[in-house]
C-alpha cells in the first residue's frame, strides 16, 4: 500500500470496501469531488437507489448525462408503476419520454383524452400507432 499512487479518498474506499462496508464508500463517493461522482452514480445505479442517482446527476455541472438521466427518471416510473401509484409514474415517465410506459399508466389511470394526445403525437414509424388508431375511433364513437 506505501507505493500506492492513489489519492488518500480513493485509498480510504478500497479499504473500506475491502472490509465489507458498502454504505460508508457510497458515503465517501458521494461526499468528494466531483471527479468521483460518476463512481457515486454508477455505485448508486448498482444498488437500484434511483432517487439519489438523480440528484446525483443533477448536482453535477452540465446537469448530467442525458441517457442516464433518463434511466433514472424511468426507473423511478417503475418503481411508481410497480406500487400501482399510476399518477405519479406518469410524472417521470414524462421526463424519460417513455411513450409505452406512459400509455400504460394512462390507460390505467383511465385518462383517455391524455392517451389519445400522447397517441396523436406518436411518430409515424411508432409501435403504439395501431393501438392510437383504435383508440381514436374509440374516441370518436364515445362522443
């Protein structure tokens, strides 16, 4: 370890690692620089903890990496969607632009006109344009 050229932050986390106390290196990940934020960040997606990747990319310069923002925003739909807590899915299935996902909630959520204007906006090469089309004479017959 004497010839170790690592920095004393790094050196106190392969340490603690080696003695089996993750939280404590998420701690010390989370609290240096911010040339560790993206180990804090690849460490937090690891343990599922998509709350706190979100702030973690938020808090950096630049607002964070684009992708992995918007896995963190749809992970937490998921974690929303998966307690039947549809509203609030709805909310960061928005923010990760995930059209299937936001469908689903609205359907669940029995919204309708929500689906129909996300289905109105679909690409035309989507693969949810046949269920928009059906929907939308659904619409039409309901009025």
């Amino acid at each position: 370890m004497s010839n170790c050229s690592h920095s004393p932050q790094k050196t106190k986390c392969v340490l603690v690692n080696y003695f089996k106390t993750s939280c404590k290196i998420i701690q010390i990940f989370d609290n240096t620089s911010h040339h560790y934020r993206d180990l804090a960040v690849n460490l937090r997606i690891k343990l599922g903890d998509w709350f706190r990747v979100v702030q973690l990319l938020q808090a950096g310069s630049g607002g964070g990496d684009d992708t992995q923002l918007s896995q963190a925003w749809n992970a937490i739909g998921d974690y929303y969607a998966d307690r039947q807590k549809w509203s609030n899915a709805v909310q960061y299935y928005k923010k990760g632009n995930n059209q299937d996902r936001l469908a689903e909630c609205y359907y669940m959520l029995e919204d309708f006109t929500h689906l129909q204007e996300l289905a109105d906006g679909l690409p035309d090469n989507h693969k949810l344009l046949p269920v928009s089309k059906f929907i939308s004479k659904l619409h039409l017959t309901s009025r």
